[in-house]
C-alpha cells in the first residue's frame, strides 16, 4: 500500500509505482510530503479529503498536492499506476486537488517510467522521460469528478442525504423546505458553501454515484432509473453533455 511508501528525491523528480487493488479495497487516511498525480488503468476509486471527494473513473487520473490528508476506496479491480513526485520540481505543479484526463502521451511515459533507473546521466533518454512526464503534468485537462464538501452542519447533513437518495427529485423547494429556509436562502448559503450552485451539485452527486455503479458492472437502464432519470436515453444524454461520450462506450 502506498501509505506505507517512503520516498527519495535526490536522484530524480518523481518515483512511479505500480499497484493493484482488489474490489472493495480501501487506504486509511494518510498524507505524503510529495505531490501525488494516481491514474487508473482500469476500476474507479473515490479519493476523499478534507475539502470534498473526486472519483476517479477508468483512464483518468487525480492529482493530489503534498500535503493533502486523503483516504481511497476501490470499486472494481484497479489497476493503479502512480506518480509520487518532488514538489520542488516544477514551480507550476498544480496547487488543488483535481481529477485530471491523462492524455495517451502521459499514460506511456507513466508506464515506461516504470523501468527506469533511479540515477541517470544528465541529457539522458531517461532524463528526458521524466522531464517530458513534469511538461505533461503541467497542460492535463481538469475533468468535473468531485464534490465540494460543505462546513456548515445543516448544509452538509443535506449533501449526505442527496448522497443517500440520489433518485429523489432534488428540487431547491424539497431542500428548502427540509432545512426550513426560504428558497433563496438554501441557493446562497449553499453557494457560499461549496462555490456551485444546488442543481449542479445534485447533479454531479448523481453522475458520481453513476460512475460507481456502471463499474460495478450494473446495466445503464438500471442505473438511470434509480438515479431519478425517466429513460435510458435521459440519462445517456446527460452522460454525453458531461463527458462526450455515452455511458457503454465510456466503460
């Protein structure tokens, strides 16, 4: 497990590690004090921290700057290949935590990276592997995986029951009336909490939890009816808005 890794950077700016985990997994919290950048070759896995939580789904990757407290749990047999890299090695290294596209170009680097020494000669093919590996990291496309988590008791004890019934009709009158505010005040408060406004937040909750179950292996129609959408065809448009393809060719 990568919580028990210890790493050196006095040779080179990053450390890959390959590692596979079996469905049902789970890493406890933990920190490292190097940036993180963890892709998936296969499976999803939800990586929480103390801000919110990203899912991660197949072929994509998070990022995770040094520092950050965070706790994983796997669905599906994942394939992780990851990057532990100095934070002193770019100074433009990304600053939040983020799900990122992996491009084909950074994925390859990643796997090579896997088979090159820990010391290399300066102008190297090795030197320039990882050098191209910190210029990929640096252009990766931010990706709509996560969910900003509110301080507020109220406004979360509202997120963790949307979780808990993602097919219910999240109008902003049910939320309003469940927290005995006005309408108004649920949208303003809820944007101060979480920067996104409740519609958006009820609908990326639903495409998460999507994403969870359609690696499980649940069919698409069963999915999108328990998620509150009236059709196959709802929902998949949906997934096609968000991700630019349909659920059975994205998996």
């Amino acid at each position: 497990m990568s919580t028990t890794l210890q790493f050196n950077f006095a040779t080179r700016p990053l450390v890959p590690f390959a590692h596979d985990y079996p469905h049902g997994a789970t890493e406890p919290w933990h920190s490292h004090d190097c940036a993180q950048l963890l892709h998936t070759l296969s499976g999803v896995v939800r990586v929480e921290t103390e801000q919110g939580y990203w899912i991660v789904p197949p072929s994509r990757g998070v990022w995770l700057p040094a520092g950050t407290r965070h706790r994983l749990q796997v669905t599906g047999q994942v394939a992780a290949r990851t990057l532990f890299i100095d934070p002193f090695a770019r100074a433009d290294l990304p600053s939040v935590c983020q799900v990122v596209q992996v491009s084909n170009l950074l994925r390859e680097l990643i796997i090579s990276s896997l088979e090159l020494p820990g010391r290399y000669e300066a102008g190297s093919r090795e030197e320039r592997i990882y050098e191209l590996i910190l210029d990929e990291i640096r252009v990766m496309t931010v990706l709509p995986f996560n969910l900003p988590e509110p301080q507020a008791p109220t406004i979360q004890a509202l997120c963790r029951q949307v979780q808990a019934e993602p097919g219910k009709s999240w109008t902003t009158t049910v939320a309003a009336a469940q927290l005995n505010v006005s309408e108004r005040t649920l949208l303003r408060h809820f944007r101060e909490q979480t920067g996104m406004a409740f519609s958006e937040w009820v609908r990326r909750a639903r495409l998460m939890e999507a994403l969870n179950r359609l690696a499980q292996g649940q069919s698409v129609l069963r999915v999108a009816l328990d998620l509150g959408y009236e059709s196959h065809s709802a929902f998949s448009a949906m997934f096609r808005r968000t991700l630019g393809v349909s659920p059975s060719e994205y998996f």
